[in-house]
C-alpha cells in the first residue's frame, strides 16, 4: 500500500496578480494565447515553469518547424510568422527548411510577448487551481518564495498536458483508443564539428543503424536515424531516440523516461563517432533541457475531431486554424511511424469549440491538447499549428474577458474574423466538407454526434 502524508492548510497565500486572463505554460501554444489576448487588448499574464518561452522549441530542443502550408503560403501566418520573422530578423533562422537556434528563438518569443504588453511569470509551476463552482478563481503557483494566488477572469491551458484543465476537473482523454499508449518521447540531441562533405548518404547510415540494433549495440526501437541540418554549416539535429511505455503525467515514469533518453543519446554519439563518416571529430552539442513530448491528456470540448474529418478535409464556419501536415504517428509501443498525407491542395480545420473543454466555464485550452482524436492530435500537435490554435485561444478569451461572458458564450464565427483581421490565413471560401459551427446554443452532444 502506498503511503501518503497529509499537507497542512495554508492560509493567507498572497495574490500577486489579477488581471482579464491568465495563460499557463509559454510553450508555442501559449506564446500565441498570449500575445492573442494581448493584442486584443486583455491584461494578460503568461506564466511559466522554466526562465524563458518556447517550450518543445527550446526546452525540448525541437527542430525545424514542421511545415504547413497550403500552395505555397504558411497556414500560420498569425503570431507564429511574427515569431519566425523576429528570428529572422536576430539571424536565428534559416530558410526554406525554416532550421532555428532554440536559443534565439527564447529571445525572439519573449521580445514579442513583452512588445504586445504580455506580463510573464517565471520559475513558478502549477500547484491547482482554487475553484469558485464551475469556475476557476485562481491559481496557485509555486515559485521562489513558496506558494503564490494569481487571479484572473478567463484562463487558458496552455501547458501541452492538459494540467490546469485536469486539475480543474475536466474530463479527457489519453492516448490512443486501442489501450491508452501515447506516442513516445524522444530526447533531442545536436552534434557539432562535423564534415557535412563526408557524411555518407542515408540509406548507408540506415544499414549500419539496423546492424548496430541487430548486435545489441543500439537498443532505440525508431526504426530509421532522423535528423536535420541546422543553422550551423557543421552541426546536425538528430530527433531519433524514442521512449516507449513512460507516461509524460506521471512524477516517477517521466524522470525515468529522461534517464532512458539519454541512455540512448549516449548509445547514438558513439554509434555516430566510430561507425559514420564525417563524425570521427563530432561532439554533443547540446540536448534538450528536457525529454520532447507528443502526447498525454486530450481534453474533451464541445466540440471533436476525428480522424474521419481528416480524411475528408472537414470545413467549418469557425474554423480558427487550418492544417495540411499529415497523420504522423511514432508507434506507442515500439517500432513503426504511421503517416498519412491528405490529398494534394486541400486541409482540414478545427472548430472553436475543440478549444472549449467541458467541466469548467471560465477556461479555454491551446497548444496540443484539444479536443481531437489520438489520430488528428498527431497531426496538429507540431508546433505552427499548436501557436495559432493558442491565437486563437487569446482571442475568444480576450472577448470574453472584456463582454462578461464564458468562453462557450463567444461566437467561433467572431473568434475567426477577428484573427483574419489580424492577418491568420482563415480567409473563407475554402472548398470542402463543412459542418456546422460551434455557438452557444448548440451542445457538446450535438457536436460530438
């Protein structure tokens, strides 16, 4: 039986903010609810648990940005292009493969949120939140100096686990239907001082990797080496490792999913050195401040996506984000990457209400965990999207904020004009199955039929 120890009440915890709204975790998803609720002209408050933004772009050391677009143009044309144009402009990022420095791209995440007047928090992780009925009233963070109350009249989830809304009560889902695995992890790596003239091509590091895994001298269960080029002439991105079987929500299995990761970054340097062209003089680099995560939570909203709404490129009158990458899911539990490309031209769109959980009033969620399917999750989950679904976000709670209402209350069709107005490639017209928007006065039931 385990043991459990009872924590003293605490009282008179200070407040230190009250503010329209409040977003919690400053990965892609919440740099774009951020700046969304800022820019529409909400006093805003970013919290997050590290000392800089960008979440699986710095901390989880993820490159490059995952393309999206749709003939020829970026789907994410909101806050997202301003992240990228401001890495640019601090020679962060290099084009068309759109390779980024983790580090510039901390800079270039925190000067666009402090431009757009977001207050951001640092160092403090999510505690609870202090509930008032089927609202949140604030939110308990742990910092520095112990405990703290923050305030606010919406919130957003943005902390890619779906932590605030699970903490809050609402209902989710995770991982895939079958038995609840979610996709694996993987720790990122880059090597330095490589002679990019001499690596061999990549159906002969795929023949040694298999022979290295068939000896023993690998244990990795990706099937194939995935890396990239980078912003450095002798540096390659190597996103390969894989984790299967540890939770990302769980205290004791995420650390031991760290150590996994490692243990195979370890495996891959020397695998790299002694066995590949071009790696003799090769170094680590860097790794990322923490293990990547695909999935965990989804939350469930009012409304949902499938992956049948994906095959068909499903339309909506308050689509607030279009996506075109593909199903791309890494095999929970073992070896195997399922991609399933949409037909040439065409997208699908998320509705509003995927965005609006159930179980509480005054709450929206961004980023990864939505209200979608494990299928349509792998596709939306990269992170141009996951910024704009947090634009999104800002937006409707900035409304919401400002009109007295509940998220469920704001108009999805208003949530897309105001983001097209602000320059979100959601221009209508789009050809396509479409169904029916999310308003007030339709049901979750109705949505989810």
């Amino acid at each position: 039986m385990p043991a459990f120890v009872t924590r003293p009440q605490q009282e008179a915890i200070p407040v230190l903010h009250d503010v329209d709204v409040i977003v919690v975790g400053g990965g892609p998803g919440g740099v774009g609810a951020a700046i969304g609720a800022a820019r529409n002209g909400a006093k805003t408050l970013l919290i997050e648990r590290y000392g800089f933004l960008g979440g699986m772009a710095t901390a989880g050391h993820v490159n490059p940005w995952m393309p999206n677009h749709h003939d020829g143009k970026p789907l994410d044309s909101g806050v997202f292009q301003d992240w990228c144009k401001r890495l640019e402009e601090l020679g962060g990022m290099k084009l068309p493969h759109r390779h980024f420095c983790p580090e510039t791209a901390k800079l270039a995440a925190e000067q666009i949120c402090l431009e757009a007047g977001v207050e951001i928090l640092y160092h403090v992780s999510l505690d609870r939140p202090l509930m008032a009925g089927d609202k949140i009233d604030s939110v308990l963070v742990l910092g520095k100096s112990g405990l703290s109350a923050h305030r606010a009249k919406v919130f957003i989830d943005t902390s890619g686990d779906a932590d605030l809304a699970a903490r809050a009560g609402c209902p989710f889902e995770f991982g895939r239907e079958l038995d609840g695995a979610a996709q694996p992890m993987t720790t990122n790596f880059d090597m330095a001082g490589v002679d990019l003239k001499r690596i061999p091509d990549r159906k002969t590091i795929q023949e040694k990797y298999d022979r290295a895994k068939a000896e023993g001298r690998i244990q990795c269960p990706r099937e194939n080496v995935l890396y990239f080029h980078t912003v450095e002439e002798d540096r390659i991105h190597f996103n390969t490792t894989r984790v299967t079987g540890h939770k990302g929500t769980d205290t004791l299995e995420f650390s031991r999913a760290e150590i996994e990761g490692r243990r195979q970054v370890a495996q891959f340097i020397k695998f790299l050195r002694e066995e590949i062209s071009g790696f003799e003089n090769a170094r680590l680099h860097s790794m990322g401040a923490q293990i990547g995560v695909r999935e965990t939570r989804r939350v469930k909203g009012r409304a949902y996506l499938t992956r049948k709404d994906y095959e068909r490129g499903s339309k909506f009158p308050d689509g607030i984000c279009r996506v075109t990458y593909p199903i791309d899911i890494h095999n929970p539990t073992g070896t195997g990457t399922e991609m399933v490309h949409l037909p040439k031209g065409t997208w699908y769109e998320i509705p509003y209400g995927c965005l609006v959980p159930q179980g509480c009033e005054n709450l929206l969620v961004g980023g990864r965990p939505i209200s979608v399917d494990h299928a349509v999750h792998s596709s939306m989950r990269v992170m141009p999207p996951a910024c704009t679904v947090g634009q999104a976000c800002g937006t409707a709670a900035a409304i919401a904020a400002q009109r007295g209402l509940t998220p469920a209350q704001v108009d999805g069709c208003e949530v897309k004009k105001v983001m097209i107005a602000q320059g979100v490639n959601l221009v209508d017209g789009a050809e396509g199955e479409t169904a029916a928007p999310f308003r007030n006065d339709r049901s979750a039931a109705v949505l989810s039929a």
